[in-house]
C-alpha cells in the first residue's frame, strides 16, 4: 500500500522568503502526486499535481514541486511567500492505474508567516 | 456554483447519540468519498463510492455507515457516536473518467462528541 510522509509539522518562514515543504512517499510503482492546501475553516484545493512527463511541475499561486524518483520525493516549493500563504499544506499519492480511486494524504505540514 | 455542499456545518452530540452528515455534489461527478481529518493525522478515507449503487470501505470504517443515496449525495451515519469520532468531517468529490485524481472538497463538518 502506497504512503507519505510530510516530516515537518510545523514551519515558520518569513514574508518575502524562499519555502521548502518536503514531502516522501512509498509506492511500488509510478505514483500519482498531489499537493493540496488548506485555508482555516476550509476545505482542501488543489495545488498541483504530477502524473508523468516533466518532473518539474507548475501550480497555483506561484507553487511548483519536483519528483525526484530516487529520492521518492515530491518537495513543494515556492520562492518568496506571502501573508495569504499561511495555511496547512497536504502531500497525497494516487495509484497509477485508471480508477485512481483512492488517495492517501501525509498528515500535514503547518505554515506559519511572519512579517 | 456550489460544488460539494456539507451539512451541518457545526453539531454537538451526546455518547450514544446517532446522526447523519450529507453531503451533495452538483457537478455530475461519479466518485464520492468521506474524509476525517484528525490533529497529527492527516485526513484518513472512512468510505468511498465510485459510482452510484456502490460503496467501499476506506482506512477507519469502524463506526460509521454510509448510503449512496443517488449520483449527487452520499451520507454518512454514526450510529452510536463515541468520543473518539469527534473529528472534522471532509466529503469530496471526483469524476469518475477524469483519470488524474484531482479531488473536489466540501467546507467540512465539525463533530463534537461529548
């Protein structure tokens, strides 16, 4: 069974700085990888996904991730923050056939903005 | 455009108390699913249903009963609610041909179980 690991729960950065949430996952074959964030009080948004082709993909608001195989990473990026970024932040791994019916989320990376 | 709409939004309940979350979904999307989201867990599959007519158990079924009641809702039931499901509860939705597992999420549903 596929699984992630967000190591960091918590992390401070402040405005206009560089982010780097890392994300690891176990899975036997090609994963499907998604970030997701969380604002307070609400439901989960897609920030970006990776299926296959480039390893370095686009999202919203200025986020990009990279899948390093050998690693099994999928390390969320962003290079400088703003306050509206503050949230939690989810990893999640698909299985690579079609259905895809079920995703497994990290257990959450927690940002923090300061001025 | 509403998306996936969850009610309540808020609900207290006593030990032993049963109660039903709904959840509807107005983009025509084949796959439902119910999440709870737990501090230092993450969000954990309680039940899913790919397609109207079935269901499956996810990672923490235990407690809980869901109905596909037509293509646009999917409700969950606590029969004897126990402290232990004080949660905050998540449904989503996803279409069923879209193969790139993108899910849709309602605002939540906070359950206190005291």
């Amino acid at each position: 069974a596929q699984s992630v690991t967000q190591p960091d729960i918590h992390i401070t950065v402040s405005e206009g700085a560089s982010l780097e949430l890392r994300c690891n996952y176990s899975y036997g074959a090609t994963p499907y990888l998604f970030w997701y964030v969380q604002s307070p009080g609400q439901g989960l948004q897609l920030l970006l996904k990776y299926f296959s082709g480039d390893t370095l993909v686009q999202g919203i608001k200025g986020f990009e991730a990279e899948f390093k195989r050998s690693q099994s990473s999928f390390n969320l990026r962003k290079p400088s923050v703003h306050w509206s970024d503050a949230a939690e932040y989810f990893c999640a791994v698909g299985i690579s056939n079609f259905g895809n019916e079920k995703l497994t989320f990290g257990t959450g990376t927690r940002l923090t903005i300061i001025p | 455009n509403a998306g996936v709409t969850q009610t309540p939004k808020f609900q207290v309940l006593k030990t032993g108390q049963s109660m039903t979350l709904q959840c509807a979904q107005d983009m025509n999307h084949n796959s439902m699913y119910w999440y709870r989201q737990d501090p230092g867990m993450g969000l954990r599959l309680i039940y899913y249903s790919a397609s109207e007519g079935t269901t499956d158990k996810g990672e923490v079924p235990n407690g809980y009963n869901v109905s596909r009641l037509n293509k646009r809702e999917f409700s969950l039931r606590l029969e004897s609610a126990a402290p232990s499901q004080t949660s905050v509860y998540f449904c989503a939705s996803r279409p069923r041909n879209q193969n790139t597992g993108e899910l849709f999420f309602g605002e939540g549903s906070r359950l206190t179980v005291l």
